[in-house]
C-alpha cells in the first residue's frame, strides 16, 4: 500500500469497555489479510508513564522492548498482532505538554504564545504520525485513552478532528459506546450511545463505525435504530456482545465483516482470505479443552484483575497449547503463613510468585516458597518473585538467618538481594529501574535452556534489586544454580533448583514476551510440570 492509513477508537459512555481489545481485534483482522499494523494508545494523564503509578491506579505496568513503561493495553496490542511494540507505541498528555515546554524553553517559539491549540494539537499529530512515517505499516490504528466529553481528551479529539481533514480518505473514525440491558424495563437502551456521537460530533468529528458493547446479542431494529440517529451507515453499526473470551472477540467482528467494512470505507480493495486459521486453532484448544490445570497466583494485588494482566495471559495461552482448561486461583501473599501454606496451596499443580514492590505481602511469599519447595510443587517466582525464592533458600536452606532484599530490609545482615550498583546513586524514581530488553545466556544443562532450545535468550526487565553474586558459590554448593546470567553485566537472571521438579525464577519478566501465536516457552514449560501433578 502506498499510503499510510490512519484508524482511531474513541470510546464513549463508560470506561472499561475494552476499546483496547476492540483496537488490537481490529488490528488482528487487519493483519490476517495481509496488511502491515500497528496500534499505539495515547493516554490523557499527565504522569510522563504509568510507571509510577500504582496497579490500583491503573493496572499492571507493560514494559516494551526498548525499556518504556507503558499501559497495560499495548500489551492486549502484542499479544494479538505478534509484534512488539516501543516507546513511540504509547504516549501521555505528559509527554506532549514535556516536549511541548522543553522547545519553548529552548527557544523555539520566540516571540510566540504557546497555545492548547495549535502547539499542544500539532505535538498531538506529530507524535500520531511518527510510526506512520516509518514507512513499515500500512494501518496504524490509535486508540485515545479516556471517554469522549472528559476535560482532558479534548485536545485529542481536536487533533483527531485536524487529522481527519488533512488525511481524507486515509483516517477513519471508530467509536465504542456502550448499550445497557435495563433489567427492570427488560429493554436494551441506546440512549447513551445517541449521547455520546453527540458529544463527538459537537467536537467535531462524525465517526466512520460504531461499536456498540453489549452484554448479549442485539437485535436488528435497535442496530437500525442506532445507525439512524447517529448518522452512521447501518452495516457500520458492529456489536461487540460480551464472549467468554478477549481472543473470541476477532472474529465476532469478522463475522460482522469489520475489516470489510473498513477496508472499502478507506478505498482499499477488500482482495484475499482472511487467514485466522491458527488464531482460530488457539480458540478450538481453548473450547476443547476438558481437563483443568490449577495454578495459584501469590501476589498482594489480588482482588484487582488487571494488576497482573500478562502473567494471567501467559498462563492462559500455555495452558490451552497443552489444551487444559485454566483454573486460576489468586492467593493473597498477606494472608499466607508458614501455618496456613498447606491449606492454600495443597490442591493446587503449580505455584507463581508474582512480582512486586515493597515490603506488604512478602512473609508470605516465603511461606508459599517454602511450603512449595518442601513438598516439590512446580514453582515460578517472576522478578520479586524470584528474589523471594533466592532469600527463602538464604534462610531456610544456607541457614543465613534474616537473609533479605535491601529493599525490604537495609538491616539485614545477609543481602542476598542488593540494590544494583547504577541504582545507588539515582534520586528521580520515573523510569529510572533496569528496563527493557538485555541479552542472558543459558547454562545448557537448565530447565531453562531445555524450554527455550537456544543458550542466548532477551527478556524485558523493570526492577532495581538483583541477585547478590557475592552469595553465588554458597547458592551454588546448596543446589541452587544460577543458569541464567547476563553475559555484559554479570547479573544472574534466572535460579533453578535442579533436584526439584520445577523450580524456577527469573529476574526479568517473561510474561511480556507471551502471544497467543506463539506462547512463551517458559510458561509452556512450567504448565507442562504443573500438568504432570
Ligand atoms: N521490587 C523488586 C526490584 O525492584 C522487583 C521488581 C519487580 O518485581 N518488577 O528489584
């Protein structure tokens, strides 16, 4: 294609309808006709990056490749096209005002007022347009974070408006409302969908498609209703009705022929198949599936779906290539005791120790350890995750009594966690941890090595702890390899203990690598042992 066309999803009515998921289905569609995608997502809060903010906030934190924290959607985004994606994938409003007021410190604007609009509109388009101008995509699909009428989206939607004049027939507008079930009355109602294409079109903009979530199907009239009082063709009015899963949700649009509808509204020749065939594969797995396989998450974030996101996701995709069902279960960290272990965690095949920060919920990540490690559960502790692992067997295996993280504990007197060296001297807190991608190599005769079939692996990384390697013989000499070490720095990324059946923690974070095309190989593995409980 000779021109870059530009898609944006807007949502409207509620938050939390899933326009990420609408996006990166869309998306997929896209890209299983042959088309080169990308989608990015630009956020209308002010902090730089979500890394400082907490999951109760906003979820788990994504971290791309080349070391940017990022929202949690762009994970949705490479878990469905298989492609990863980078800073230039995820912008704030921060980050627009920050590049906005370095250039009039700078001098740029000499002489001039510098203005919502044209200066904070124009760094809008120019950051919308960077991935387009790359010249490697076809579609690039934008998702605007937030619900059109708030405050803060507004300068979005006025780029939006701009871009859609200078664009013509390149850009097309996609909105997701939302259309309650009014139990009382027994009616679907599509008031506030009405509303909300008001809203945007008092904005300025006239979308293109709309689509309407639903908790069930909805009914042709309501659909033509729709279409006439928003001014919106009828085939372009698309439900998107709730489905047992995120990855059903490509082809309930298909079936309502999306990407057709959206290839001839951007004069695009609709040519070729849809290929889904292994998406589809994935979706037969998961239905066919009868056996459970029954994993305990330990984390202090349990009560909030999101704040692991891409672990859960992982854990889903290698469980149906083994073609189990998942059965999950959240065990919350400070709940556990050396005590109670037993009763949380007896049934379960295997065991993953979540990430983390700070010292809540940490004793009992040990007690989790420790009752696993001792009755030989298959176990995977991710970044804190593994740090505990390493400091449960200080204490309980080399007899280092008190053995600590530093960041838990700068008393202790046995930092087998320490802070890393570049760390020490740091005041700024926003992304400034060891992120993003680093090289490790691993020791041929691991689990490890066994999973991935390849001795030098890259995996994504957001922590400011490490393995202490001034405890690496007393480790080694008890059973507790370090099979995985960064080979610039030195830095020990993966632990096992080859004895057990699977015991195994990594310092980076695999599950940021895990697609529904092609499951990570670590969680196949561990989800393999777990299956053989
Ligand atoms: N808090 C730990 C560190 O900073 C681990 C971070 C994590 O689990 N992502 O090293």
């Amino acid at each position: 294609m000779t021109e870059t066309k530009y898609i944006f999803v807007t949502g409207g009515v509620v938050s939390s309808l899933g326009k990420g998921i609408v996006a990166a289905s869309l998306g997929k569609l896209l890209q299983a006709r042959g088309y080169r995608v990308t989608i990015q997502k630009f956020d209308p809060y002010i902090n730089i990056d979500p890394g400082t903010l907490n999951p109760y906030e906003h979820g788990e934190c994504y971290v791309t490749i080349d070391g940017h924290e990022a929202d949690l959607d762009l994970g949705h985004y490479e878990r469905f096209l298989n492609i990863p994606t980078t800073k230039a994938n995820n912008i704030t409003t921060g980050r627009i005002y920050q590049n906005v007021i370095d250039r009039e410190r700078k001098g740029d604007f000499l002489g001039k007022t510098v203005q919502v609009v044209p200066h904070i509109t124009d760094e809008i388009k120019r950051n919308i347009m960077i991935l387009g101008n790359t010249g490697e995509y076809d579609f690039i699909i934008t998702e605007i974070g937030g619900t059109v009428g708030d405050i803060e989206s507004l300068p979005y939607i006025e780029s939006v408006r701009q871009l859609r004049w200078e664009l013509g027939k390149n850009c097309l507008c996609v909105h997701l409302t939302y259309v309650p079930f009014i139990a009382a009355a027994k009616e679907v109602k599509t008031k506030p969908t009405q509303h909300s294409v008001k809203t945007l079109q008092e904005q300025g903009i006239l979308p293109n498609i709309l689509v309407l979530r639903t908790e069930t199907q909805l009914s042709e009239n309501i659909r033509h209703k729709v279409a006439l009082f928003c001014n919106v063709d009828e085939n372009a009015v698309i439900q998107s009705y709730d489905v047992p899963s995120i990855y059903e949700v490509p082809i309930v649009l298909a079936a309502q022929g999306m990407d057709k509808i959206v290839l001839r509204k951007m004069g695009v020749p609709v040519k070729g198949k849809l290929d889904m065939t292994r998406w589809k594969s994935f979706l037969t797995n998961m239905k066919t599936a009868k056996k459970t396989v029954k994993i305990g998450l330990v984390g202090k974030y349990v009560e909030l779906p999101d704040a692991y996101k891409s672990i859960n996701e992982s854990l889903l995709q290698a469980t149906t290539y083994h073609h189990r069902k998942l059965d999950l279960r959240f065990i919350h960290s400070e709940k556990l005791t050396d005590e109670n272990a037993a009763e949380y965690l007896e049934g379960m095949d295997g065991i993953l120790v979540a990430p983390g920060f700070g010292q809540r919920g940490i004793e009992g990540k040990f007690s989790a350890i420790k009752y696993a490690r001792e009755h030989n559960k298959p176990t995977f502790g991710v970044c804190l995750g593994m740090q505990c692992m390493v400091i449960e067997y200080a204490r309980n295996v080399l007899g280092l009594e008190n053995a600590n993280s530093m960041e838990m504990d700068t008393t202790t007197p046995y930092k087998v966690i320490d802070l890393m060296e570049e760390q020490k001297h740091l005041t700024f807190m926003g992304g400034s941890m060891r992120l993003g991608a680093y090289d490790c190599r691993l020791e041929k005769d691991s689990i490890a090595y066994r999973a991935y079939q390849s001795e030098l692996i890259s995996e994504r990384h957001r922590h400011r702890y490490e393995f202490n390697n001034d405890y690496k013989t007393a480790f080694e000499s008890n059973g507790m390899k370090c099979t995985g070490i960064n080979p610039k720095a030195g830095l020990v990324e993966v632990v096992e203990v080859p004895t057990l059946r699977w015991f195994l923690g990594t310092q980076y974070h695999p599950e940021y690598n895990s697609t529904v095309v092609k499951p990570h190989p670590l969680f196949l593995s561990f989800i393999e042992a777990a299956t053989k409980s």
